[in-house]
C-alpha cells in the first residue's frame, strides 16, 4: 500500500512536471520520422544537391530495413540522452532541496522511495516507446509494408530494456550525490566506458548493446538470440538499483 502512495506521487509528478509528455512526444517524433526519412532521402538529395540525380542512383532504393534502421538509430541514442535528462535529478533534486528528508519522515522506507521513481521513470518510457512503436509501424505499413509485428514488439521491448539499464545507472548516480550536473556527468561518463566495451571484441557480445543487434536480428528473420547479454543487462540493472538503495540507506539527508 505505501508503495502504490509513493509510485502515484511520482506519477503525478511525472505528470505535471510534464516529463511524461516531453519523453513521449520525443519518442514519437522520432518513431513518425523515421520511415519518413526512409523513404523520401533520395528524393530530398535529387533535390537538394547539384548532381542528386546522380548520386542517388548510386544509393539503394529505400526499404522498411532503411526505416527499421532508422527507428534503431533515432530511439537508441536519443532514448538514453533523454533517460540521463529526465532521471539524473530525480534523487539529487530532492536531497539538495530538503524534500526527501520530509518524504523520509513519513516514514518511508528508502527502498521503496527509490523504487517508486524507478517504476514511475519506467513507465513513463514504456508509454513513450509504445507511442513512437505504433507510430513508426503504421508510418510503416503505409510507406512500404507490413513488418513482423511480433519481432517489432520484441524489438521494442529490447530497446526499452537497453534504456532502462541507464534509468538505472542514472539512478544510483543521483543518489550519490545532490547536484544534477554531477550525477548527469556521471551517468554519461558510465555510458561512454560500456559503450567503449562494446567495441571490444569478445567482451561486446554480453553488453547491453547486443540487445540492440538483437532486434536487428529478429527484424531480419534471423534465429540468433543473445541471451547472455540480456542477461547481463538486467544484472547491471540489478545491480545499479542494489547499489543505490545500499549508499541511500546509510546517507544523511
């Protein structure tokens, strides 16, 4: 009962602080844009340039793989920036302004203060995602043609993991320290070292990139499955929130 008390403060303050609609209407910009700019980049580069005619017959004609490239490339990337911006004042905020010690005093229990922003921060995203999802695929379906709903569902759901590891991260860096920038900076800094691990070989394929390769895969019809990544991406998490609710515990507010 007291967490259901908690979440809905969170909801409601996702509401009115209008983050819910900042994140969602991001995410659907995107997700409309991105068969979008599938489909008509040619035709804005015969436009555009002095010898587009030219140019763009060197270019693969479009292709919902283009428009499910697109998609992948638009939500990863802007998905994460906006999951720091959103999440990394969400515990900090509160220590430097005095608002989570009288939250605190209630009382509730610290665990379940974290784990309300958590789930309300999460929620939040998986109402954007579905929105830029449902978007992108009837932009889809009437740009090109129907995709695998099925695989589109179970991309979506990888990218939506792939965020919230660094909601997570973004968390527990809020809660180390009181000032926004800091935990922003920090957050950032723990995304560029797993993005940078990524790239190295051996190590890359149990990251949480390898969510992203995933969707790839299943949008191709493929069979791979990259579980041990999924794996470690919900340990991180895990981890991330583990972590953050043992250093809030034992802070001073």
């Amino acid at each position: 009962m007291i967490f259901f008390t908690a979440l809905r403060k969170e909801l409601l303050e996702q509401w009115s602080s209008y983050r819910l609609l900042i994140v969602a209407a991001v995410l659907l910009f995107f997700g409309l844009l991105s068969p979008v700019t599938a489909k008509y980049t040619l035709e804005a580069i015969k436009l555009a340039l002095p010898n587009g005619e030219e140019i763009a017959a060197l270019l693969p004609l479009p292709s919902v793989n283009e428009a499910v490239e697109q998609y992948l490339g638009n939500l990863s990337q802007f998905g994460v920036v906006i999951a720091l911006l959103v999440t990394m004042g969400t515990v900090a905020q509160e220590k430097d302004k005095g608002t989570a010690a009288l939250m605190l005093a209630k009382p509730l229990p610290r665990g379940i203060f974290l784990m309300a922003k958590l789930v309300a921060i999460a929620l939040t995203f998986a109402v954007s995602f579905t929105l830029a999802g449902a978007a992108c695929y009837y932009y889809t379906l009437i740009l090109f043609e129907a995709m695998d709903i099925a695989a589109w569902l179970a991309l979506n759901g990888l990218m939506f993991l792939f965020v919230l590891i660094y909601i997570a991260l973004t968390l527990l860096c809020s809660t180390l320290t009181k000032s926004q920038v800091a935990a922003g900076g920090m957050a950032f800094g723990a995304m560029i070292i797993l993005a940078s691990m990524s790239a190295v070989p051996g190590i890359g394929e149990y990251l949480p990139g390898q969510l992203i390769s995933w969707g790839v895969a299943l949008m191709a019809g493929s069979s791979a499955a990259y579980w041990p990544a999924l794996g470690v991406s919900i340990g991180i998490t895990a981890a991330a929130l583990a972590s953050a609710w043992a250093i809030f515990r034992r802070q001073e507010l």
